[in-house]
C-alpha cells in the first residue's frame, strides 16, 4: 500500500507526465527528419534475398552477376531512349548528363528508382574488395600507438594502453577469420544508421529518463521535508524504514520509465526502417564503417539484435545507477531543486575528473570507469572505443563496481536516517 503511495505520486505528477510526452515527440520528430532514407534502405532487402548476407566467394559471385544483369538491362533501356549505355551506374549521374536527361523528362519517376536500386547495389558490389582490403591490412596496435601520439600519454598509462589493445588483436583475428566484416548491411557512409540509432537516438533516450529520474527520485525522497509532514510521518520505526520504500518504487519506477521509453522510440524507428533479414548480421560487419573509416570491432561475436538487447538493457542498469546517485544525494540535501542542480554538477565533474589526471598515470584510465563517461559513448558499447575506454569488460566493470558502491552508500544513509534526530 505505502509503496503503491509512493508510486502514485510519480505518475500523478503533471511535470514527469508531461516531460515523458514531450521527449517521446522529440524522439519522434527525430526519426522523421531522417525518415527520407527509408527508401534507399529497402534497396538492400531484395539483394539479401537473392544473395544472403555473408559475402564470401558465393555470395560475391551472386551480387556480382545479378548486377551485371541489372545493368544489362538498364542498358536496354537506355539504348532505347537514348543511344547511350553506361559502364557503371555512377556514369549515370554525372552532372553534365544527369540534369538534362531529368530536365527533358525522357525517364518515367519509376524508371529513375531502377537505377537508383542499381547504384545502390553497385555501392555494395564496389565496397567488397575495399572492406576486405582494410581488415586484412588491419593493425590494432599501430590504431593504439595513433592513439598514445594524439593524446599525448607516456609511461604507465601509455603501456596499459597497449597491453588493453594486445588482447584486442586476437579478437580482430577471430573476426576476419569468421568473415563476420564481410555480411551485407546498411551502408555506413550512406546511411550512418548506427550513428543514428546508437549516437543520436540512444544519446537522447539516455538524457531524457536520466532527467525524468533525477527529478522524480528527489521528488518523492524529499517530498515529506517539503511539505512539512516529516515530524508526522517519521516519528515512528515504520516511518523511518520508509526510505527503503522510496528506494525501491524510484528504481521500479526508473526501469518502467526508461523501458518505456526505450519501447516506444524504438517500435516507432523499426516501423519506419525496415530491419527485416538483418536481425542476425554480426555487429562487426564493414559495411557499418562511416565517413570516419573507423571499423567497429565488437569484443564478441554478436548480432544486431544481440547487441541491440545488450545496449538496452545496459540503459536500463545505468539509470538505476542515476536513482541511486539521485537518492543518496536527496538523503543529505532536503531540497530537490538542489539535488537536480548538484547532480548536474557531479555529472560534469565527472566528465572533467580525466582531464586533470597526469598523462603517464594509469589513473587517466580508470577515471573514465564513470557511468557519466560511460553514456557519453553510447554508440562504442561492446566495442573497441579508443585508448581511454578499449577494456573487454570495460562496460560490466563500470556499472558493476558503481553499483555495489552506491548500493552501500544507500544502505548506510538508510542506517543513519533511522536513528538521525529530524
């Protein structure tokens, strides 16, 4: 019943209802100004029909040939309308040629999707070789020693560096070996979807019942303090264990929010951008590479959809970690208004603690074990994620280590408000 209470305080509130709603259409509005996309996308759901997802010397041979023959076709066509052929479908577009056939309206609104389909698959067919090329000449400790010159590290923490990117190598070894890099997937460098999805989206999804749990943690652990009924309400034993209860409905009630939230924003960019026969491509595969050329190298071998599940659940375990920064703050400040301030700040300081680390000690490294540095990084979970990050458990010990910590500090803030004099 008192928990039921204290839930119900949360969902009654017009502020949390209405910051839910209000992210929720931003996230919506989000997914449609990318929504233009969604067409090209679908291009690649007959190649993998026709051809599967595993490039290998089949697979390959398969695009191959069906290209040749789209083109053939294409060909015809044009021939027809025209007297030209093209070699490439990339020929098509060149803008001397490009501007004067779409002025002169000689191909129909359907004919110009077909070669469009066609340069799409041709973008595929030409990153093959160019994919296979980059993981075979791969070399991650050259990638480590980039990284120690650019950030300037020396001496201990420069050698846990490469001693992190060591244990990488046999993964990135493992990975060719599978030909995990080699499976057909959205095309990072024209589509960027997991940027999109893992960087935008996710980046956003995090803030938002980040925000919404920060303000409704200190809302219902201060909310007796600032309606002036503690005297009432804590003056017996049953009253003092009600911070347990107030702990618990805040990390219910931070799961249900970011689930939800989590639920809704996703449902709405899967109906929008068709994943179909793509749930089970390795997350490691090359076609993901953007414009940065940085390939994304998982610690496992893991699918999309495995690694969609691993992020999200990962979501949901750092928020808790928020309601308990949240709730042992709240037990020493009776202010939420406060509390939603200095948590703002203990994030940035967070956020700053590395850059004031010395550059040869191996503490630049473990400061950035924060779940405030962890979020910010959303898009390299499970990943290979520069010489700061790059641990194989670097997400599990995180939350992990930070969970039992704030757990403790809750438990001992609950003991001493039992026997503190209001």
């Amino acid at each position: 019943m008192i928990k039921r209470l204290e839930f119900k305080k949360i969902i009654s509130s017009p502020i949390i209802l209405g910051l839910f709603v209000l992210f929720l259409l931003f996230n919506c509005f989000l997914i449609y100004q990318q929504s233009n996309l969604r067409h090209d996308m679908k291009s690649l759901q007959p190649i993998v029909q026709e051809t599967g997802t595993l490039m290998d010397e089949e697979g390959r041979q398969k695009l191959q040939t069906s290209y040749e023959q789209d083109l053939n076709t294409w060909n015809k066509l044009t021939q027809s309308k025209t007297g030209d052929t093209y070699q490439t479908a990339a020929e098509f577009y060149k803008p001397e040629l490009y501007y004067s056939l779409i002025e002169s309206n000689i191909y129909s609104k359907e004919e110009l999707q077909d070669i469009n389909k066609l340069a799409i698959k041709e973008t595929y067919v030409n990153s093959i070789q160019e994919i296979e090329t980059k993981y075979n000449e791969l070399n991650v400790m050259e990638n480590a020693e980039e990284g120690i010159r650019l950030f300037g590290l020396k001496g201990a923490a420069a050698e846990k560096v490469r001693e992190q990117y060591a244990v990488l190598k046999p993964r990135v070894e493992e990975l060719v070996q599978n030909k995990e890099h080699l499976h057909l997937f959205f095309h990072g460098k024209m589509f960027g979807t997991h940027s999109f999805l893992f960087k935008t989206l996710f980046g956003f999804m995090l803030f938002q019942a980040m925000i919404l749990i920060v303000l409704f943690t200190a809302f219902i652990v201060n909310y007796e303090f600032e309606h002036r009924t503690a005297l009432v309400t804590y003056a017996t034993k049953r009253g003092r264990r009600l911070m347990w209860d107030k702990l618990l409905v805040s990390t219910f009630a931070s799961t249900l929010v970011t689930v939800a939230l989590l639920a809704i924003t996703l449902s709405v960019y899967f109906i929008v951008f068709d994943y179909s026969g793509l749930w089970n491509v390795p997350i490691s595969t090359g076609f993901l590479i953007e414009l940065n050329k940085i390939p994304f190298i998982s610690w496992w071998n893991v699918t999309f959809i495995q690694y969609l599940f691993m992020s999200c659940g990962l979501v949901v375990i750092c928020q808790i970690l928020f309601v308990l920064i949240t709730f042992c703050l709240s037990m020493l400040i009776r202010n939420s208004y406060i509390v939603f301030t200095l948590f703002g700040v203990i994030f940035l300081a967070g956020l700053y603690m590395p850059s004031i680390m010395p550059k040869d000690s191996t503490m630049l490294l473990y400061t950035h074990f924060s779940p405030f540095i962890l979020v910010m990084n959303v898009k390299k979970w499970w990943m290979e994620s520069g010489v700061f990050t790059t641990f194989k458990f670097y997400e599990v010990i995180t939350v992990t280590g930070w969970l039992i910590a704030l757990l403790l500090t809750a438990w001992f803030f609950i003991k001493r408000f039992a026997k503190e004099n209001i």
